[in-house]
C-alpha cells in the first residue's frame, strides 16, 4: 500500500540510483497487496506482519535493498549477500537489472508472507533483531 510520506522522501531523494529506488518500490509493493510502506529509520522501509526490506540510502553506485531476516525463510534466493542477523542484502545497478531481478524480489515477498502467516508467525521481530538502531 502507497503511503505519502514515502512519496514526499522519495521527492527529496537526490542519489543518482532515485530511478531504480523508485523502480524498485513498485516491484516491491505490487508483489502482494498485503504488503505496506513507511519511513523507517529515515528510509522506505516495505513490511507485512514484520519489516520485509528497507533501503539503504546512502548507496551511490547501486540500490542497495535489505532484507532484514531473509535468512530465516526456509528457502534460499539468488543474488542476496549475507548480512547480519539474519539479513540478506540485495544490489542493483540499473532498471533493467531491476526487471531482470523482478522474479527473485517478488518470491522473497511471497515467501516472506507465507511464512509470516504460518511457521514464522510464532517469531517474535524486535527493532534489536533488525540488525540497526533507529535514530530519533
């Protein structure tokens, strides 16, 4: 689900990666009605029952997306980094390579929300667990 606020940090968003970052918002929320956006920790943040993935702003050579507990899905998906607890970390240089990855991004959604609604719905996700500290 579209939120203004997202809209409005999107508008200020000057890195030279703002096309793919949009771009990839879309593939983000189209994946699954169900899934939401905020700002969170002063980022687009993506979730559904627990925080999906976020965007690392700062990334000027690439869209940098993290998948705060992918690790803890009981699949593994192609083109995702380690990251700490749990994390996985997603980077993406171009639109075109956005779409390329589009199957992947939209399956790691999918399968996050399987499993939120069944053998990871008992799992307990605390800001601590996100692997940052919000600021503010």
């Amino acid at each position: 689900m579209r939120d203004a606020d997202v809209d409005l940090w999107m508008g200020h968003y000057t890195s030279p990666m703002k096309d793919v970052v949009q771009h990839l918002r879309w593939i983000l929320l189209a994946a699954d009605d169900r899934v939401e956006e905020k700002i969170k920790w002063e980022t687009p943040t993506f979730s559904y029952r627990g925080d999906i993935a976020s965007f690392y702003p700062q990334g000027s050579m690439a869209a940098v997306l993290v998948f705060h507990k992918a690790g803890l899905l009981p699949v593994t998906f192609p083109g995702l980094e380690p990251a700490p607890r749990d994390g996985r970390v997603m980077r993406i240089i171009s639109i075109a390579e956005a779409e390329d990855r589009r199957d992947t991004i939209e399956d790691i959604v999918r399968a996050w929300i399987a499993w939120r609604n069944g053998a990871g719905s008992a799992v307990s996700l605390t800001m601590a667990d996100a692997g940052v500290t919000p600021r503010g």
